[in-house]
C-alpha cells in the first residue's frame, strides 16, 4: 500500500505548497476583484488545503485498494 500511494501523496503535498505560494502571491488580485474577499482567512486556507487533501488520498487510496486485491498468481499466469 505505501508504494502505491507514498508517490501519489508527495505530489499531492508538493503542489499543495505550490499552489499556497500562488495563492500568497495572487491574493493581491484577488482583493482588488472581488470587495470584502481575504485569501488568507485562515478558514478559507484550512479548508481548501483538508479537501486537497482528503480528495488525493482518496484518488490514490481507491485504486491502490482495488489493485491489492487482486490475487498476484492470476496476474502471473496472464502475462
């Protein structure tokens, strides 16, 4: 399970910081487009980062629980 989804997790915390940084450098834009709008509400970045989180390790975790229960010998005997 860690090989199939340790990969898929450092991306995810990867462009999670990524797209913070952007959002830190963005937020300048932001407040000039839309009145009354705070980029660094600390609600807003906590929420956005726990649904990053939680859609990517659900991304990752599905299809590494599906290939894991596949039995190994059949995949063997197919190739």
């Amino acid at each position: 399970m860690r090989a199939a989804v340790g990969r898929p997790i450092v991306l995810l915390a990867v462009g999670s910081l990524l797209g913070l940084l952007t959002t830190l450098f963005a937020s300048g834009l932001l407040s000039r487009v839309v009145d009354q709008a705070d980029p660094r509400d600390p609600v807003v970045v906590t929420g956005a980062v726990l649904t990053m989180v939680l859609l990517g390790i659900a991304a990752s975790a599905i299809p590494a629980l599906r290939s894991l229960a596949v039995d190994p010998s059949k995949l063997m005997r197919e190739e």
